[in-house]
C-alpha cells in the first residue's frame, strides 16, 4: 500500500512521541507503592451475637412503644470503646413519635459497653423497631439487632501526575 500523502504521516508520529515521553516522565515509584497491609481476619460473630442479644434485651427492657403501628430503624456509629456517634432514625410511616420513642429506649441503655476485642475502631449498629398497640389493649413488638463492622478505607495508589508544561 502506498501513501500519496507522506505528510498526514507526520501528526500521528508527533503525538505517538509525545505520549511515549509523558509516559516515560511517570514516577515509577507511585506504581510500587506497597499494598496497603490489613490484619488478618478474624471471625467475631460469636462474639458480636452475644454483644448485641445483650444490647437488644437491654433495649427491649425499657423500650415504651407509642400506639399504633409503627416501624423504626435506627442506625448508629460505635467506636469499640463503645461510644455512640451519628444516629440517624427513619420512620415508615413518618412518626416522630416512633422515632423519640426508639431514640429514647437507644439513649437510656449509653453509655453502650465496648465492642469485643479485635473489632475494626467503628461498627454500624442497625436497630429495627417494630410495635403495633390498639386501644384495646392488643399489643406487639419486635427489635432486630445487626452489627456490621466498617473496615477502614483502602488507600490508594499516590496519582500520577502530568508533566509541567514547558
């Protein structure tokens, strides 16, 4: 195959030049950066089910359910010492009854005891509240409990940066 333009050759081979030198201005050092290192896993379900079936009968103990029929979530950060940060409350339907009532039983039962050993430094607590009264005195309820740990961020390699311009 023959070019009759040998010129329109000539963009393709200056750009080709040009990634070629800014891939080669990289810092190889941001590509071998080491793996970030991680502890070595370990199985706490056992000990998270004993942690929060306590937590759940303490709550359950002084949970005080408004009427009607009401469903709570109720998610919180707890550092392993125990420390309660960021509670958020969602009601379904919307009541801010349900949602002081499922506050409150959560605020008398803090300060919460430490997380077992070896637990990540924060976990997310996720309470369920679910109760139905009528004025008749038929009543129920239920709390499911849920603990998940939040595994520190991964780090991530240094970004490569562009060459300056000249």
């Amino acid at each position: 195959m023959r070019f009759s333009h040998p010129v329109a050759l000539a963009p393709m081979v200056l750009t080709l030049s040009l990634l070629t030198a800014s891939v080669a201005s990289l810092s190889l050092a941001s590509w071998a950066a080491p793996p970030a290192k991680r502890p070595p896993a370990v199985n706490l379900s056992n000990q998270y089910n004993a942690y929060v079936n306590k937590l759940r009968g303490k709550i359950l103990n002084v949970w005080d359910y408004p009427s009607g029929k009401n469903h709570v979530v109720l998610e919180a950060t707890v550092g392993n010492d125990g420390s309660v940060v960021g509670v958020v409350l969602k009601s379904t339907p919307k009541s801010n009854e349900a949602e002081q009532s499922a506050n409150g039983a959560f605020a008398q039962v803090q300060p919460l005891e430490a997380l077992p050993a070896g637990t990540p430094p924060n976990v997310k607590i996720t309470l369920t509240f679910d109760s139905s009264a009528d004025p008749h005195g038929d009543s129920s309820s239920s709390l499911g409990a849920k603990l998940d740990p939040i595994q520190p961020p991964k780090l991530q390699p240094a970004a490569a940066q562009a060459p300056a311009p000249q």
